[in-house]
C-alpha cells in the first residue's frame, strides 16, 4: 500500500518545490521590494509637503512592507503553481497562458476602473499621491497573477476526469491536495487584503493630519479593500465549486445516499459522514470569511455607513 501512495498523483511536486533557496529568496525579494519602494516613495515631488507628517513616514514604511509581501507572495505562488501542474498531464502551454491571460483582463477592467475615477478627480495633494505612486500599485498587483492564476489551475486539475483515474484512495489523496493548496492560496490572498485594507487606511490617515478639509470619507478606504475582496472571492469560488463537485462525485461513488428503509441507514450515513469528512467542504462563504479574516468586518462596515449606523 505504502508503495502504491507513493506513486498516487497526489504526491507529485514541482521541479521548485524543494528547492531549498526559496526562503532564503523571499526574504532577498521582500527587503529589496521595501527598500525599492521607501526610495521611490521618497524620492516623489509630493513627498516634499508631508515632511512634517509623520504618519506619511509610517504609510510609505507599510506601503513598502506591502509591496515586499506582493513580490514574496509571487515568488511563493510561482512555486506552488509549478506544484499544481505537476499534478495534471503534459499541461499545455497554451492552456497556462490562457490562465494568465484570464487574469490580467480582469486585473486591467478593475483598474481601469480604477484609474479612471482617479482621472476624473479634482486636482489635489491626494490625486497627486495616486498619480505618482501609480507604478507601484501595478507592481503589486501584477504580482498577484500567479496566485490567482493557480486557483484556474485547482479548477483544471479538479474538473478534468483524464486526472481522476486512479484507485479510490488516491483520487481521495488528490481531493485532500487539492484542498490543501486552495486554503494556502487563500490565506496567502487573505494577509495580502488586510495588508492593502491598513495601508490603504493609513494613507487616507497622514493626507487628513496634511489637509483636513480633504473629502476622503472611509466609505472609500472600505469600498476599495472589498472590491479586492469580491475580486478574490470569484476566483475562490471558481476554485472551490469544482474541487466541491468533484468530492460530490467521490462521496456517490464510494458513500451513495441509502434508501430510507434500510436497515443499516445509521452505518451508510456515518460512512459517508466520515467519507465527507476527509474530503472537507470549501466553497461555502463561512470557509471563505474564516480564512479571510478582513472580508466579513469590511462588509459589515460598509453596510454599516451606507444605513447610517
């Protein structure tokens, strides 16, 4: 048995995974990307009117740490993405790129959206702030393609039968993969948006201590960090239903529902029960705001603001 696992496609890796430079990598990338961005930061026109703001100091610090994280995020997502095609046969390399390209379409019709808003506002220390740390934001953002492109990936992996011919216990074993690297990328995904919804908070914080009289209402700081989290919660789902369906099929074919009048009902529920158990459950919004920790608070905020409470 042990011998057959071993050879379950469950237990593939990428030719990255073990590398064990990885970690030592990460920290290289996070500390460049901070010191990247504190200098560009810094080095903007319209750094020079907030040199007695300090809480400018402490968001271009953050804004560094985030940007550190977007880069680290995508050397990790880069690896765990060579993991998932490991796991399918002979993936084409047309089929990856229609994965990226996927994303960066969506990626683009959201900032552009975006961007052109910011276009359309009145001149102001906060437009300027924007204008100018602009390449930053699309750093950041690009780097999350390879996170996001792997949930395409799970659904590939998860919806393609070519990958389910195996014994039961390893296509049982793949479903448990499968899970397991979906909560990795939510997780990953889920620190990403709390780091962006702080920073992103904290900017509106240091322009207010500048000028005061600033139309900046936090409606904006809660609709930005949730249009991100609706963003992540569609490819989640885009993810999680296949593995769900997938487990579905697992559950009928080794735990089918019994007929009411049998007499061992009690025996074939737990068995399924337990079945069930292993396979787990992802593609329910309570998975998706326990993992995601900052989704449910800014949701209720901004319900919250839009009623008056």
């Amino acid at each position: 048995m042990a011998g057959s696992v071993a050879d379950c496609r469950s237990e593939r890796t990428g030719t990255l995974t073990a590398r064990r430079w990885i970690s030592a990598a990460a920290f290289v990338v996070f500390v460049a990307g901070f010191w990247a961005t504190s200098t560009y930061v810094a080095s903007r026109t319209v750094a020079d009117r907030f040199d007695d703001v300090a809480l400018f100091d402490l968001w271009a610090g953050l804004f560094g740490a985030l940007v550190g994280f977007a880069l680290v995020s995508c050397l990790y997502a880069v690896v765990w993405l060579n993991g998932l095609l490991a796991l399918g046969d002979r993936v084409r390399a047309r089929t990856v790129a229609t994965w990226v390209g996927t994303v960066l379409a969506i990626l683009a019709a959201v900032f552009a959206s975006l961007f052109a808003g910011a276009a359309n506002a009145a001149d102001s220390v906060d437009k300027s702030l924007a204008t100018q740390t602009r390449p930053l934001i699309v750093v950041a953002a690009l780097s999350q393609v390879p996170g996001l492109a792997a949930f395409l990936a799970l659904r590939f992996i998860a919806t393609e039968d070519a990958h389910w011919g195996e014994s039961g216990p390893c296509r049982l074993r793949l479903v448990m993969r499968l899970r397991t690297e979906l909560r990795r990328l939510l997780a990953t995904f889920g620190a990403f948006l709390t780091f962006l919804v702080i920073t992103t908070g904290l900017r509106r914080r240091a322009l207010l201590e500048l000028d005061p009289g600033l139309a900046l209402p936090a409606e904006q700081v809660l609709l930005y960090g949730l249009v991100f989290a609706v963003l992540l919660g569609l490819f989640y789902v885009v993810a999680a239903s296949a593995i769900d369906r997938r487990a579905e099929r697992l559950l009928d074919e080794f735990a089918p529902l019994p007929d009411p009048g049998e007499a061992a009902l009690s025996d074939v529920l737990r068995r399924r029960t337990d079945l069930a158990s292993l396979t787990g459950g992802g593609g329910s919004w309570r998975t998706f705001e326990t993992t995601v920790v900052i989704a449910a608070p800014l949701l209720t905020a901004l319900i919250g603001s839009a009623i008056g409470n």
